[in-house]
C-alpha cells in the first residue's frame, strides 16, 4: 500500500486529457471532480484549451503550478507512458488511467504500452489504478475520480470491483435503496494495483 495516500489522501489533483466537448470522458471527470467538492486545487491539462469548465487548464504537466498527489489520466493509450514518465518525475505518486488499448483481447502494441506504462511508473513508486477502468471515489475525502454517471452518498461499505459496469450498476442500486459508500474503486486490468493491495488499505 505504499503511496496509497497519494491515491485517497491528495492534496492536489491533476486531469489530464480534461474536455470541454460534452460527453467526452475527460468532460465527465472534469465534472465529476469539481462537483465533489474536493478541499484542494484540482488541475486540468490539455494542449489545446484555455479553461476547462471555466477553471484555467495547462497545456502540459511540466505547467503545472503546483504538484499533484494524484494524477487521473484519460488520454489515449499511447500517450499514457510518457505522462507516468512526466509526472513521477514532477513527485506525483499515483495514477488512475482511464483507457483501453494496453493488450486487452488481441489489440496489437497494447502489451508493450503496458510495458512501458509500468516502467516509466517504477523509478517513482508511482501507483497506477487501472487501466481500463471506471476511476476512483472517495466520499469522505469529497472525491470522485471517476466517469461515473451519479455520485454515492457516504456511507460506512467500501465497494471495490474490477468492472466499471459491476460499478455503475451497485451505484444505482445503492442510491434506490438509500445505501452509500466510503469509497468505490474500478481497478480494470489491475496492471499494477490489484485487490490484494487495495483491500489491505481498506
């Protein structure tokens, strides 16, 4: 569990691939994050916007005013070693990496991105949820690191699945029976995280 207070426990928290286009997974997260209400900065990069929902972005994370504890990538697969590789480098000690395309079902390159992801993250001690994942919630600390379509209440049961579907779907199971959650986590293809790691913290 070693930097897994960078993951529940930021200070500050960075999107990169944050959108303004509506629906976009990077627009969602964007959403998502400012309307948790987290009690600390939360920084948007993309190279080729000004704002972000009316919060300045960045065009890269060497801009970045100040380090994020957390990173939440969700850019494509190939430009996901190089942002490890950039933000360990800045101090950032974990990672949630949204997409697809690091070797699930017969996707040519995606082992080797997979490869490289894990290399860049190990001279840091980088943590890394994901990829292929739903994110990360966090209702006591006000965040929501994910593209999760509705927020849970607190509550005192963590959730912790590899799906995003078995996710969303316990989510709306639990807000129509009035049930909330410390926190929900997806860890998707578990490249680095994995249960063991995550119910040992928990």
């Amino acid at each position: 569990i070693r930097n897994f207070d960078s993951l529940f426990e930021p200070k500050a928290i960075a999107l990169v691939g944050a959108s303004n286009r509506p629906h976009a997974v990077g627009a969602v997260v964007a959403r998502n994050l400012l309307d948790a209400g987290f009690d600390g900065p939360v920084l948007f990069v993309n190279p080729h916007e000004a704002s972000i929902r009316s919060t300045l972005n960045y065009r890269s994370v060497s801009e970045l005013p100040v380090t994020p504890d957390l990173a939440v990538i969700a850019t494509p697969a190939a430009t996901v070693p190089g942002l490890i590789a950039d933000l360990g480098a800045r101090g950032c000690r974990a990672a949630i990496v949204l997409a697809a395309g690091f070797g699930e079902g017969d996707q040519a390159g995606g082992a080797a991105l997979r490869d490289q992801m894990l290399a860049a993250a190990r001279p840091h001690l980088l943590r890394i949820v994901g990829p292929n994942c739903l994110g990360v919630i966090s209702t006591g600390r006000r965040i929501n690191a994910s593209f999760a379509p509705s927020a849970p209440p607190p509550g005192e049961v963590a959730l912790v699945t590899q799906s995003g579907a078995i996710a969303t779907a316990l989510l709306d199971w639990g807000a129509a029976n009035g049930i909330g959650f410390s926190h929900v986590v997806s860890l998707g293809d578990m490249a680095e995280v994995d249960f063991g790691d995550m119910l040992d913290y928990l």
